[in-house]
C-alpha cells in the first residue's frame, strides 16, 4: 500500500514518506482536515508501513489489513444511539496498546471520529498518549480537532489535510466512475474538495434529492406559513432517518452535521452577497440564482445564526428530534 495511489494532499505524502523513510514517525498522530478528503484511507497506508515496513510486504497481511482483519490493526468508531467512544471501548484500547504484537512489527489504533469522545473516554486515553509502547501507534482522525480535549491535542503530532484540488477531482469522476465532463464538472463543483462526498454524489442519487430538499426549505419554495414549513422539515427529517438512523446511527449523526454546516453556509453565502464578495468564494455557487433571489435586506448577524447553529446541535445531543431542532431554528430567526 503506498500513499502514491491517494488522491490529492501531496504535501502530507511527502511529509509521511520522509518520516517512514528517516523512522521519525511519531507515535501518537492527529489527522486532522475536511470530512471526506481521505484521511482514514492515509492512515490505513500508513499503519501497513508501520506493521510491515519490508518493501514487498506479504499479500496475505496486506489483505488482512485491507480487509479490518489483521490481529495488530485495531479500528475504534463511535458507537451505540448517540453516536460517541464509550470509556468502555478506550479501556480496551488501552489494555491492547500494551500488548505485544501479533504478527507484524508494530501494532497500529486508528480512532476516527475522535472528537466525538466522552470526557471519561478522552481522559481515560491521556496517560497512553503521555506514554506510548514504543511498538504502538495511536492515530486519531477527526474533520472537527477543535471539539477534541485540548490536553489530547498537545500530545499529537498533528498532520493537517486540505481539500482535494478540483481537477483531480474531476479526472477521478471521469475515469474511476466514467463520468461525462459535464457532470464531473457538476459533481466537482457541489463536492467542495471532498472525494468522500463526490463518490457518494456518484453512487447514490438521493444525495441530491436531500441536497435540493433542504436548498428548497432555505429559499422558501413553496414555503409561505409555518405549516408549511414544518411539512417540508419533516419530509428532510424522513429521508435521513430512512437513509442513515437505524441501519448506522454513527453515520447519521455525520450527515446531521454536515447538514448543519450546510445551514450555516447558506447563510454565510447571503451575508457574503450582501457584501458584494467575489461569487467564487460561495459554498453554494451551483445555486447562485437562487440565492440572489432572496432578501438581504434584515439578515441577522452572522455570529448571530453561527449560535443558534450550535444550539441545534446541542439540541441533537439531547436526543430532541431534528425536525423540533430546526422548527425552533427558524422560529428564533424569524423564517416565516
């Protein structure tokens, strides 16, 4: 596995393959960036080089590597309802990290997600990261490193992702899923530098079925009472339970919050216009139209809408239903 089959952030390339080359790496690592840019992906190339640092590296451990079967590879996701790292699953990583190897020469944890860590659980995990085996590696990713425990954040070596240029992203459109130039074009475009997000686009049409729903409810399509409102939220709340809730809550609770930020930039991108900023830095620049359409005139205060953002993800953490999170959003801001 070799981190010249990824796409995009050559500068991290580089960085990694000098400290793998040098045996500089650092044992503890914070990958941190964008969601959907490919830093679980560099993570897994890199625990392979860690685990078999042999050139030629056996076909066998490589496809258990790939394949979340390798004995030294141990992968940590959010779990149960709310979606978060219990003290439970760190206290076994815990007991693990002290272990010695299996079959490879070093054992690797990647723990995505991290910031969606309980207090117990991030400080259960301190005093390992302050003293790791010298034959462990703990790499934590996270596209929000802000929310985690600071005192975590001071014992990582961090490595910073960035979004994928969008001409690499087209030319992976068109060749990986054999995209006509115009939709790569389309598709690049809505993606906003995340390969995560234009694989999803390509391979699963109701993507834009929720994109244009909430862009609708936004504009005030067919939106005139509250009534109205309530019934379009509803329909959106819907189609994400019926796409993500019960099948992988862990999942759900990720697009909730990329839908969250999508609410947020919408109104960043009419602040933006009102301002008369250059339309190249809009997030929703597909919608361009649609967004001159609407009053400028009595928007609040961007840090304003950034508070009350965060108060329905405050919300969702208490288990209220979304649908109840952004009624209470849009009557707070006056919407209808």
């Amino acid at each position: 596995m070799k981190f010249d089959d990824l796409i995009g952030n050559l500068d991290v390339k580089q960085k990694l393959n000098k400290a793998i080359e040098s045996n500089t790496i650092s044992n503890t690592l914070l990958f941190a960036g964008p969601e959907g840019v490919g830093k679980s992906h560099f993570a897994r190339v890199l625990a392979s080089n860690l685990m078999h640092p042999e050139f030629d590296i056996d076909p066998i451990a490589l496809k258990k590597i790939e394949e979340n079967k390798h004995p030294d590879l141990h992968i940590f996701e959010p779990e149960g309802k709310t979606s978060h790292h219990t003290i439970a699953s760190m206290r076994s990583l815990i007991e693990q990290v002290f272990m010695a190897p299996f079959e490879a020469e070093a054992k690797v944890f990647i723990i995505k997600d991290a910031d969606r860590m309980l207090l117990p659980s991030a400080n259960a995990l301190l005093k390992t990261l302050e003293e790791p085996t010298l034959d462990s590696y703990i790499i934590l990713i996270s596209s929000r490193a802000d929310e985690i425990l600071q005192t975590i954040i001071s014992r990582c070596f961090k490595v910073n992702f960035s979004s994928i240029q969008d001409e690499d992203l087209r030319a992976f459109l068109q060749n990986k899923h054999e995209l006509g130039a115009e939709d790569a074009k389309k598709l690049t475009k809505i993606a906003q530098g995340s390969i995560g997000k234009a694989i999803e686009i390509a391979t699963h049409p109701d993507y834009l079925k929720k994109r244009d729903l909430f862009i609708s409810i936004l504009a005030k399509e067919n939106i005139s009472t509250f009534f109205d409102l309530s019934e379009a939220i509803s329909k959106l709340e819907e189609i994400y339970v019926q796409s993500f809730s019960k099948e992988n809550p862990t999942k759900f609770h990720k697009e909730i919050d990329l839908l969250l930020d999508k609410l947020l930039y919408w109104f960043r991108d009419l602040h933006l216009l009102k301002t008369k900023a250059d339309e190249k830095f809009l997030f929703f620049s597909d919608k361009i139209d649609l967004l001159k359409k609407q009053n400028l005139d009595n928007l609040l205060p961007l840090d304003k809408i950034t508070i009350l953002v965060d108060e329905v993800k405050r919300a969702l953490l208490r288990n209220i239903k979304l649908k109840h999170a952004l009624e209470n959003f849009f009557i707070k801001i006056n919407f209808v």
